[in-house]
C-alpha cells in the first residue's frame, strides 16, 4: 500500500486532483467529506458541535455550515475548539476506510489542513497543490462569493504556502487551470503506479 497525503490552500484545486486520483484507481480517504459525515445528524459529533457552540449553528436538525463559519474564521479559539471535536473522529474513520483497501492500492489522504495538524510526516508522499495566492483568493470569491476580507481571513486560517511547500514531496501547479491539473496529475500517477497502464 502506498499513503499519500494531498493537501492545498483553500480554493487550489485539491478536489479536481483527488477527483482525477480517483478515477485512476486511488482510493480516497477525503477528509472535508468526512468532516461532514461525524457531524450529520443524530451523531455524536454534532451533539457535541452544538454543546460548545449552541443551537444557532443548526437549520433545523442539520449543522448550518456557514453560520458555524462565521464564528470559526473570526475566532481561533473556537476554529480550535471545533477542531478538537471533528478532527479525532476524522481520522478514525479515515483508518476504517484505509484498513479496508486492498493491500496494493494507492491510499490517497485529502487533508486540508495536513500542515497544520502535524500530519505530514504519517505519509508515503506528501503532495500539494499549489498557486499564486491572488490566484486563490480571486477563484476562492468567485467560488464562494465571499467579499474580499472574508476570503482574507479564510486564507489565513490556514497554513501559509511556504508552509505547506516545505513539506511537499511534489507539488502540482494549478495557475494554468482544471484541464493542465489533470494532466499534472496523470503524470504524478504514472510515476506512482510503474506497472500499469494508465487509465
């Protein structure tokens, strides 16, 4: 089995890399979507969401997303506090999923905050994906429509690029877009999977 870790600012590309891993063969291991999935309703994870942070971040029985967003990204404290609930059941979930890949496959971790948790070093190879930060944030307003100090602040949560650079055993460029990505990572995963034909 070989463990990759994928991981990227906000708004890099890293789900049209993991998309195009996928539909090679990798098996994916997303961390955003479990994220969702230890918070869905009637779990744990959501009951302890709304202890901390009350019931003004639900619509209904469900977490509302953007409203426990504006109160994470303008203070760390509780982006920390909601951390420590997602983020062990994240990875337990993420061991089930690895646990049950056939023993030869490409286990593909998308981890937005790898960096940030200290998880770089748990990898194979660490891959990200890259761009010019005024690149990230015009595609990250476009995407989300976010005003401009939003975006800021949701960029700056994160890691810092450097960061992320630093740990990277190879690092997909997207500044020339989707279909030079997908071609990037073809590349990457031929290097990974010598003996088969590429898909």
């Amino acid at each position: 089995m070989l463990r990759v870790g994928l991981t990227g600012g906000i708004a890099s590309g890293k789900s049209t890399a993991a998309d195009e891993l996928a539909a090679l063969g990798a098996v994916l291991v997303d961390a955003d979507v479990l994220a969702r999935e230890v918070v869905e309703p009637g779990t744990p994870g959501l009951a302890e969401v709304v202890e901390r942070f009350g019931r003004d971040v639900l619509d209904g029985d469900r977490l509302d997303r953007a409203a426990l967003g504006r109160v994470v990204f303008a203070d760390a404290g509780a982006r920390r506090d909601l951390e420590r609930v997602v983020h062990p059941r994240v990875r337990a979930r993420a061991a089930e999923i690895e646990a049950a890949a056939p023993p030869d496959a490409v286990v593909v971790h998308v981890i937005p905050l790898l960096v940030e948790t200290g998880q770089a070093g748990d990898f194979d190879l660490c891959v990200v994906v890259d761009l010019e930060p005024a690149t990230q944030l015009r595609r990250l307003r476009e995407r989300s429509g976010l005003d401009e100090a939003e975006a800021r602040s949701r960029v700056e949560a994160q890691a810092g690029r450097a960061e992320r650079l630093a740990v990277a055993d190879r690092v997909l460029d997207n500044e020339g877009g989707p279909d030079d990505l997908r071609r990037q990572v073809r590349a990457l995963w031929a290097e990974l999977t010598p003996g088969d034909t590429p898909g």
